[in-house]
C-alpha cells in the first residue's frame, strides 16, 4: 500500500542550529509533494510544495526541501532553525493515477527549538 | 476574508450522544475534507466532496456521516459517540486541480472533541 513515512518523530535543536527533517513515500509513479507546519494552537498552514522541474524547492521562512526521485524523498531543510520554528511538521503527498482523490500525510515531526 | 471556517472550537460528548461539526468555506473551492489527527498518527482523511451533492469515504469513514449540499458547507455528523473518536477534527478545502491532488490545502482551526 502506498504510504508516506516520517522516521523523526521528535527532534530537539539548539537555535541557529541546522535542521534536516526526512520524508519517504511509497509509491513509483507520479507525485504532488507538500510539507505543512502546525504551530501550537493553530490550524495546518503551507510550508512550501513540489510539482515538477527543479527539485530543490524553497519555502516561507527560509525553509527549503529537495526532490530526490531515486530515493523517493522529500527532505526538510533550514540552515539555522529559530525558537519560532517550533512546530510540528508533516510531509504530504499527492498520489498521481492512482484514482486518490486527497493527500496522504506523514505522521508528523514535532520540532523543538531551545533558546 | 474568513477562509476556511469550524465550530464548535471545543466539545464534550458522552458515549452514544450524536452531534455535528460545522465546516464553511468562503472560498469557492469545490474541494473539501475532513481528516482527524490524533497524537503520533498525523492527519487521517475521514471523507472528502468534489463538489456539491457528491462526497467518498476515505481511509477512516466508520462512525461518521457527511453531506454536501453546498458549495460552501460540508459538515461532519457523529450518530453514536465512542471513546475512540476523541480526536482533533480538521476541515480542509483546495480549488479544482487535478484530482485535487496538486492544490494545496487551506485547513480550518479544528475542534477539539472528547468523548467520555
């Protein structure tokens, strides 16, 4: 069964730290690829998305994520993370052809960032 | 502009009691979801519409009921209250893409239900 697979469920960083968060799916055809963030208390809101050509994206915030199609990963990424950034993360995916008709959704990576 | 809009924000419900979840949008979109997150599991698609008058299960419909007689409203009703749909509740809607597939999410507040 196609699946989206996010490994770090909690990561705790120091600010102006670096940040990788990782995000693997299942599925050898054609994706749509999303990752949102949710600060505490509020609603899910767009980080930054992948459709097609150059598979380094960049995001709101300084966020950037690469496309890497041989490894089927969407990887999370920010030079140096703030206290601000604290959130949880989830990683999405559009499954093309496959008669979906929504997103699937990683479990989610709760980021810590300590001042 | 309100966007994408829930209530109640927070609810208590005993086993068994039925209650409904409001979802409006101002939008336009002729997508519209509804997903429950619970700690660890991420977002679950519950039921999803294309548009008015047609909605589809996904991948966590037992318990659950939706209608869509409207563009802008897409409410989620809960017959018989168990203990295991204690979960944040979140509605979504996108504008027509391709399968709705390549349009991001606008996500509503969510409710926060318990059931005891």
């Amino acid at each position: 069964a196609q699946s989206v697979s996010q490994h770090n469920h909690h990561v705790i960083l120091s600010e102006a730290a670096s940040l990788e968060l990782g995000c693997n799916y299942s599925y050898g055809g054609t994706v749509n690829l999303f990752w949102y963030v949710q600060y505490p208390g509020q609603h899910l809101q767009l980080l930054l998305k992948y459709f097609s050509g150059d598979p380094l994206v960049k995001g709101i915030k300084g966020f950037e994520a690469e496309f890497i199609k041989s490894k089927f990963s969407f990887n999370l990424r920010k030079p140096s993370v703030q206290w601000s950034d604290t959130a949880e993360y989830f990683c999405a995916v559009g499954l093309m052809d496959t008669g979906r008709r929504a997103l699937t959704f990683g479990s989610g990576t709760r980021l810590q960032v300590q001042p | 502009n309100a966007g994408v809009t829930q209530t109640p924000k927070f609810r208590i419900l005993k086993i068994g009691q039925s209650m409904t979840l409001q979802c409006a949008q101002d939008m336009n979109h002729n997508y519209m979801y509804w997903y429950r997150q619970d700690p660890g599991m991420g977002l679950k698609l519950i039921y999803y519409s294309v548009g008015a008058g047609i909605t589809d299960k996904g991948e966590v419909p037992n318990g659950y009921n939706v209608s869509r007689s409207t563009t802008e409203d897409f409410p989620l009703r809960l017959e018989l209250a168990a203990p295991s749909q204690t979960s944040v509740y979140f509605c979504a809607s996108s504008p027509l893409g391709v399968r709705g597939l390549n349009s991001p999410l606008h996500f509503g507040n969510g409710t926060r239900l318990t059931v005891t």
